[in-house]
C-alpha cells in the first residue's frame, strides 16, 4: 500500500525531506518521476503508461502537502517504516485504503526508480 495525506496536515513541511523516494511535495506543486530517482528520458511506468521522466505532472492536492502513489515505496528497501509517518507531529500520514502492494511490489517499484 501507499501513504496518503490526511486533510488534517499542518504543512509544517516535516515529511518531505525524509522521503527517500521524493515522492512528497506541497500542495499545489507539480511533481515529476525524475525528482530524486534516476529515472531518465523516457520511461514505462509500473502501470504501463510511458512518460518522459523530466514531465511535470499535475499536483495531487492543492491545500496541503501530498504523496505521489507512483513514488512511495514506504520507505520499503531504505528504512523499517515509514519515515514521513514517523516525523509527522499529528499523524496525518497513513495507510492509503485504495491502494495496497506487497512488499514484492515496493521493493519493485524502489528497484525501478532508483537503477
């Protein structure tokens, strides 16, 4: 699974940093698969779409901060749980329901962004 953001977040900011994957940004910001991965030129995503790396994409949430389901590996492959949720003072990183992965898949998806 991934993590998500609760409405609840403060954006005090703490989480981004302890992303391994850069896959947290500020609301309203565009992300794109390159940013800290080295993912280059064009790509296959996991999901089967192709995308240039360097592409901005649009942002997730435009109100607080936010994590992008394609880059969290929940810090699988890096550290024993997740770094944003451990750092977040009002525990507004969770467990994201709607999208579940088994450890097999997050170290497949680490193994794909970071070469």
């Amino acid at each position: 699974m991934a993590i998500i953001i609760t409405d609840e977040c403060i954006n005090c900011g703490a989480c981004e940093p302890e992303c391994p994957n850069n896959a947290i940004y500020e609301g309203g910001a565009e992300w794109k698969y390159s940013d800290g991965t080295s993912l280059v030129g064009m790509i296959t995503t996991l999901g089967g779409d192709e995308t240039m790396a360097d592409d901005s994409e649009e942002a997730v949430d435009m109100d607080v901060y936010y994590i992008v389901t394609d880059k969290c590996t929940e810090c699988v492959g890096f550290h024993d749980e997740p770094q944003c949720a451990a750092v977040c003072p009002v525990d507004c990183c969770i467990d994201d329901p709607d999208f579940r992965e088994s450890e097999e898949e997050l170290l497949s998806k680490k193994d794909f962004m970071h070469l």
